[in-house]
C-alpha cells in the first residue's frame, strides 16, 4: 500500500517524504503545486489541494495510511472536516495528524481550537491515529533572523516560563516512524497522543543568551509585550494571522510550553538519537557551522 502525505512541500512536509522513502515506504503526496513537489522518482506526485473533492477521492485510491498536515489558514477546520470524511469513504483507516501542543488547553488560539476539533473528529470517527503535539518550532526562527542580526534583539514573545521548542527534523522522523508503524500493521492500532518537544525548555531571556553566544555580541530579549510582534508579523502575513500570532504568543507568556514528565525520554527511544538543540540550529543559521543531521 501507498501512504499518502499532505503538506508536503513545506518544512514539515517535505523531511516526512525524505524520511518515508529512506524507509523504503510508498509514497504519494498531494499538492496545489507539483512544480515544487521535486522529490525523485520515487514518490507520485498527485496535484490538488484538500477542498478539491474529486482530488481527493482520486489521490486516496490505494491509500490505507494517511499523514494530514493542515497550514494555518481561514479555512483550515473545513479542510480537515472534508479530508477526514473522504478519507473514511475510501477506506483509510490509519493516520498521523500534525496537531499542536497543549492543542485541548489553549481554545482561544484558533488553530490551536482547530487543531482540538481535528483530534475529537479523529477520536470520534475511530480512525486508530497517532496524535503528533509539536510545541513552537525551532524553525520559525528563520522569520526573525533578520531582527536578531540587524538589531541585537530577540523579538519573540515567549515569557519566561519556557518553551521546548522542537526541531521540524524530529517532528518529521517521529511521524514516518509512526506512519511506517502503522501502515506495516496488520489492522489499525490504538490511538495515542505524542508530545513533540525539544531537548531544552527556554525562556525569552534564554533564547537572547543564545543568540548573545552565537554572535559574539550582545542580544536582548524584547520583552514579553506582543504588541511590536504582532505589528511584524501584520507587515507580511494577512492581519487576521498576526493577531492570531499574538494570541499564541500570549499562550506563551501565560503558559509556555513545558514538557510532561518522560516526554523527552519518549521521543530519544523512539528515535534512537540525541534530539537537535536550539544553538545549533541558531548557528546553522547564520553560517556559524553546519547544522547536524
């Protein structure tokens, strides 16, 4: 059988498709732009997007596992809503969904809410589902290097009780693990929920002290207000999405994102390795060294 994946162009997306056909998997992704679905050969490449329902019916021929990745849009709960009940009227029955730490605690993020309503459509519907809660990725960083480098400061607001940020290369071997799992299965196995996390748990002034390291000079952190990043964000991002960046942000400064006790220790036995660091890949990212595997 084929496993199909959404999402697949993005920084998620794209390691999960490296990592299923490194596996020796089937691999099918669907995509609104198969010019820039440039993975080899080896993986089918199905144009589409998860509102296109004859899109749907067609690339889930064949497919009994299904990785769903949904993008923060205006429209991302309708997408699941249809994705999910096409993929039962196919006969998918084994999923991996990409939802968001704390995804039942923080309603009032939209996404975040989605996200929730996707795991009970999940749950309700009997699908056997890994549930993936990834908390703030390592890789958004690349959206505030510029501030960091040009302007010595730290700009995201992420308070100081701490967030375990997690690398999207772990995000995505932990999914093709859990995908290949369920896919070799001989029937759907019972649903489970795995926190995504990072090795640390940094507060903003943490992060600052980092980037202060890296750069060999100093970098403040901006402060827990989401007012300034909200206004940035709003110059390259629809202001409905800003706003909503705020909102988590906030989630941020009140909450964090804190592991559970064993949630690290999980994810190194399932991958067998030493999860990536925060430095790491803040040096990577500015050509201080190469970045690990």
């Amino acid at each position: 059988m084929t496993i199909l994946v959404t999402g697949a162009t993005g920084r998620v997306g794209r390691n999960v498709v490296q990592q299923l056909t490194q596996r020796g998997a089937r691999v099918r992704v669907l995509t609104r732009e198969p010019a820039k679905a440039d993975f080899g050969d080896g993986v089918e490449v199905v144009k589409g997007d998860l509102l296109s329902i004859d899109a749907l019916r067609a690339v889930f021929s064949g497919v009994r596992t299904l990785f769903l990745l949904n993008a923060v849009t205006g429209d991302e709960f309708t997408q699941v809503i249809i994705t999910l009940n096409v993929a039962r009227e196919a006969g998918v029955d084994r999923v991996v969904y990409l939802s968001v730490f704390d995804a039942d605690r923080a309603v009032n993020v939209p996404h975040f809410a989605v996200k929730y309503g996707a795991e009970r459509m999940l749950e309700t519907m009997g699908f056997g589902a890994t549930i993936l809660r990834p908390s703030y990725f390592i890789d958004n960083e690349v959206m505030i290097k510029d501030v960091i480098v040009n302007h010595s400061v730290y700009p995201m607001p992420i308070g100081s009780k701490g967030v375990a940020m997690v690398d999207a290369r772990d995000i995505a071997e932990v999914a093709a693990i859990e995908l290949i799992r369920r896919e070799a299965a001989p029937g759907p196995l019972p649903a489970e929920t795995i926190n995504l996390v990072g090795p640390d748990t940094l507060t903003g002034a943490d992060a600052a002290a980092i980037w202060t390291e890296v750069l060999g000079r100093p970098v403040a952190y901006g402060g827990d207000d989401p007012s300034g990043f909200e206004a940035n964000m709003a110059t390259f991002m629809p202001k409905w999405m800003a706003y909503e960046m705020r909102l988590m942000a906030e989630r941020y400064v009140s909450d964090g994102m804190i592991p559970e006790t064993g949630d690290r220790e999980r994810l190194t036995g399932i991958l067998g390795r030493p999860l990536h660091t925060y430095r790491d890949f803040a040096a990577a990212l500015v050509g201080k060294r190469a970045a690990t595997a």
